[in-house]
C-alpha cells in the first residue's frame, strides 16, 4: 500500500512565524516527469525527493524539526499526565500565540488530511479528515469553545459510535487523534498514526540516530539489501569485493559490571542486553580485508545510516534528513538522492526529505525546480523563516546554471511571493 507525505504547514514554531507550506506535489513543469511519483485515484503526482537550502540559521533544519516534532507529540500523548504542560515551541516575538501544524498524507493508499492548533496547556483545535476516492469525508474535528470551558466535538455519521464515548478520554493536554488510537480500532484512525508512528523517519541534528546496529543486522540477514548496499559502497570505492556482518547481543549480568561498584548499582545496572557490531569490509586486494572502525568516517557514516534508507526505500516510506551529505562523500550523496529518483529501486515510492548545503546538487539535470527549496531569514523577513520553492519563483528558465545563481543570491533577494500558489488538496467541506 502506499504511504506519502503530500504537503506541511506550520505556523509559530521555532524561527517560523507566519504560516509557511511545504509541499510534495508537482508543479506544471515537464521536466524529469519520468521521476515522478503518480497516485492511485488522485488528479496529482509528487516528487520522490525535495532538498532544502538556505544559509545558515535560516530555518532549514526548523521546518523539519516541524513534523519530527508532530510526530513526537502524537507518539506521547499517552504519557502526559493531567495538568502536564504540551511541549511547546513557539517563535521568540509570539510567544503568547498557539503553535498549528496542517498535514496531507497518504497512508495505505488513502488520503487524510490532519490539523492541530495548541498551546502550553491545552489543544484548541483538531481535525481529521479522510479522501477515499477523493472525495472528503470528516473523521472527527475538536474544537476548545473557551467561553464555556469546555470542547465542542463533531464526526462524520459513521464514525460518531465508535469515537462518541472516547471524549472524555480525551484530556485538554492531549491529541484526540493518539487517545483514539488506544481507544478505537477504526481503520481511518490507526492508519494515520500508523502513517506518523512507522512511515515517517526521521535524522535531524537533535535527533541522530546511530542505525549501524541495525544496518549490520540487515546486511546479515537481509540477501537483497546487502546486494543493493554493497552497490552503494562501490559508489564510493570500486575495489570493495564484500562485506561480512555479525551482530553479538550479550545478556548482561551483575557480574559482568567491574567489581568494584556496589551491588545496589549493580542490580540497576545489571538488566539488559549489549549489542556489538562485527562488520569487516573485504577488498579485491589479495587478503585485504579491513574492520569498519579503520576505514574513513564517511565509510562509517554510511554503516550508520545504509541499512535503515535502504529499508525505507524498499518499503516505501519517508525518510526527513538533516544535512544528508555531512560526512558523506559527495559522490554518495548523490547517489542515494538517485536511488529515490529511480524507479527500479524505488518501487514503492518513497520519499527523501532532506537539507543540504551541497551546491553540487543544484543542477536542473538533475533536480526539478519544484524539488528544491529555499529558506531565509533575516531583517526583510523581521528574522522569520520565510519557505519558498524555485518554481514559485518567476524568470528562472530551464536551462539556467541555478547553482550559480543561488551562490550568487539570486533567489533569495527577490520578494517572495504571496497569493494562491500553492494548490489547496482539503476541497470543500
């Protein structure tokens, strides 16, 4: 089944004041159409990779902290108590102002749309809608009707029965679509957090997973991603023949723990597991064979995040990357963009979200103009992130050196432009 993300809106969080979108679906432009992702039962297509650029501290890694954060905050709800304040992030200057975020995803081949609006202590407003065959149908929308204190809740005809007796469940510091979650098995409502909790992945700065564990795992038992990851490696160094992997997980004991600790820390210390890696990387060099910890730290870096993209991309779910190429070698930065560009590897159509300031990649050539996206910040913003994307941005023709361009400032001193040009997918109500 397919699991797409379409579009995201924030508004208030971190350096985004104003309402900015971020979108996945195409624009009119002809280029590179074969990349393209098409969508069973929908009018539009969407991109299969989008690259964020913008100078430093311009809001590239906010916007995808943005719908990490989302997600964190609907994986929690269950764990707040009463009365705990919602982790909250608003803009410096606005702080008195609640935090919205708007999604459109597509989670086993249906599309919903998702909104939130909340502050520290409560959740103002909330809505679900579902589109099957396109067209839109209310799960449930919550609505705080501060005047009485009290929340004001309606559903479509045939969800009321199910979702009716799970209000009161539902506390002000919690999402009615995670209590939901726990409270009901209606298919609409575990398919969109299903599409948070498992489809979107994320590795940003604040949250940087180290996946060589899993990857090693992977490469050990998995016959069809060691064969696609061994190509990635090759990328980078052609002499590589093969790669042995074994994953050692060791139950610990007390007595594994130095002698010298006491046995109280050692009780609290002695449950669980170790994990170790055995990776070695074999050359076509007579004998040559290396272990992962002696090759270079762009080599390592792959081990840490190959396993887990290659097993996004076979399944066809979300990958958010902050800064992909950081210890990357170029060459492999790019090819993983290409993996998710190429319809033989990937099938399912998954999805590359990613910021980067690696010019290299600004190549119409190679990227679309609606694929690649441009952050600013600064006095003529009233320093709030402003988002825009290249193909909103008129004069650029089809074969200019957009590299050039953006070292030069090109795209980001022209007034960003305002009005309907980004589509609405909510239709009408």
């Amino acid at each position: 089944m397919e699991y797409h993300l379409v579009q995201f809106n924030l508004e208030n969080f971190l350096s985004f004041k104003d309402k900015e979108t971020f979108v996945f679906f195409n624009s009119s432009d002809d280029t590179l159409k074969e990349n393209l992702i098409a969508i069973e039962n929908e009018k539009f297509t969407l991109s299969p990779v989008s690259a964020i650029y913008g100078a430093n501290a311009s809001g590239k890694t906010n916007l995808l902290k943005g719908i990490g954060f989302l997600k964190f905050l609907l994986m929690t709800t269950s764990s707040r108590k009463v009365n705990e304040s919602i982790p909250f992030l608003p803009f410096k200057l606005t702080q008195d102002k609640p935090t919205t975020f708007e999604v459109i995803f597509i989670s086993n081949g249906v599309r919903y749309g998702y909104s939130t609006t909340f502050n520290s202590e409560k959740v103002l407003t909330e809505v679900l809608y579902t589109y099957p065959k396109g067209k839109q149908k209310k799960v449930f929308e919550r609505e705080y009707i501060s005047e009485k204190n009290e929340y004001k809740y309606s559903y479509s005809r045939e969800y009321q029965s199910n979702l009716k007796d799970i209000e009161s469940k539902s506390l002000a510091n919690k999402f009615f679509l995670s209590t939901a979650a726990e409270w009901s098995k209606l298919p609409e409502i575990e398919d969109s957090i299903d599409f948070f909790a498992n489809k979107v992945i994320i590795n940003t700065d604040y949250l940087n997973p180290n996946w060589q564990h899993y990857t090693a795992e992977k490469l050990e038992n998995d016959k069809n991603l060691k064969k696609m990851f061994l190509k990635l490696l090759q990328e980078v160094n052609p002499i590589v023949k093969d790669i042995r992997s074994k994953v050692i997980r060791k139950k610990m004991t007390a007595e594994d723990l130095p002698s010298e600790l006491p046995m109280e820390i050692k009780m609290l210390m002695g449950i669980g597991e170790t994990i170790q890696t055995d990776i070695k990387i074999i050359y076509d060099e007579e004998g040559l064979m290396l272990d992962l910890s002696e090759e270079s730290r762009g080599i390592q870096k792959l081990f840490e995040i190959g396993g887990p993209l290659l097993n996004i991309l076979l399944n066809g779910e979300v990958l958010i990357f902050d800064e992909l190429e950081t210890s990357l070698h170029p060459l492999l930065a790019r090819k993983i963009i290409e993996l998710f560009t190429n319809k033989k590897y990937n099938r399912k159509g998954a999805q590359l979200l990613f910021s980067t300031h690696d010019t290299n990649l600004l190549d119409l050539d190679f990227l679309r103009r609606d694929q690649i996206w441009i952050t600013e910040k600064g006095r003529e913003t009233n320093y709030s992130t402003k988002l825009v994307c290249l193909s909103q941005i008129k004069g650029i023709r089809k074969d200019e050196n957009i590299q050039k361009g953006f070292l030069q400032g090109k795209y980001t001193k022209i007034p960003f432009l305002t009005g309907n040009h980004i589509e609405k997918l909510y239709g009408d109500d």
